[in-house]
C-alpha cells in the first residue's frame, strides 16, 4: 500500500465511487458481500487499492497545502519538481487557532511581532509521496489565497 486506508467516513462518502471500482472488476453487491464474510484478506486488498487509487487521484490534484499551529502558520505551493513554503510566525500572545488570533494577523501583517520566512527545495522522494507526509502530519489542502497573498506581501 503506497499511502493509508481511507476512513470509514471517507469510504462511506466515496460509496458510489467504490461501488464503480467494484463494478470495474465485474464484482457486484452480492459478491462483495461474500468476499468481506469468506476472504477478508482480499477484501482488504481491494479497500487499500480503491485508497491508493483516490489518494493518488486527490494529492495529484494538490496545489497548495496550508499547517496551522498557534503561533505559525506554513504555507506551501507545490509544483512539479519542487515545493515553496512561506513561514508566518507571531511573536506575541496571539493565538492562531482563534478566530480573533487569525483575524489579528491579518489586519496586522507588517506588525513588527510577524516574521517571514521562505524557502523552496527540491522534492527528497516522489511528489505525491512527501504531499500526502505533509497532510498525514496536520496540512490542510487549500486553494492558495493565503499563499499568494503572503507571497506578494514578503516579495
């Protein structure tokens, strides 16, 4: 298995898209039945596969990833070759995870208790591999807004 096992709420949302996987392999409700009561080995076989297959289906789709901790946040940007982050710290008594926190830094971006750092390097493993690292540990997918409004305010 190259990532994890969905949830069981991640499988029950994807129930119809499981349900097709199934069906791509001529297995129908009944047999599915059977093969979870009389060969759970394989039926977990088939659970990690269908996994692997809408984890690499979604981290391939990533484009930006967001970790929130209560005095930083990371930002990143993934590309093709190679992942940028931006680091926001607060240096003060300013809890992230509030919405008052959050809502702080950003009517205070320039307050001189923000820093910024940058980086970018090189993926170390496959792409989609150090991705779905960087969310098994707390990132976020994201849209990018805060990324590229960072991006712009520290260039």
């Amino acid at each position: 298995m190259k990532y994890r096992q969905l949830t069981k709420e991640q499988f029950e949302s994807l129930h119809h898209e499981f349900a097709q996987f199934l069906a791509t392999q001529k297995i129908d409700v009944e047999e599915w039945k059977s093969i979870k009561e009389t060969q759970p080995k394989l039926a977990e076989e088939e659970l990690n596969l269908f996994s692997d297959m809408v984890w690499e289906d979604v981290i391939t789709k990533v484009s930006y990833l967001e970790h929130y901790s209560k005095n930083s946040i990371n930002f990143f940007k993934t590309e093709k070759e190679s992942i940028s982050r931006i680091v926001v710290k607060v240096n003060k008594e300013i809890d992230l995870f509030t919405q008052e926190g959050y809502e702080w830094l950003l009517k205070n971006p320039k307050n001189e208790n923000v820093e910024y750092f940058r980086g970018s390097k090189s993926y170390t493993k496959e792409r989609n591999a150090e991705i779905f690292d960087l969310i098994e540990k707390g990132s976020q997918i994201s849209k990018g807004e805060l990324y590229e409004y960072f991006n712009r305010l520290t260039s």
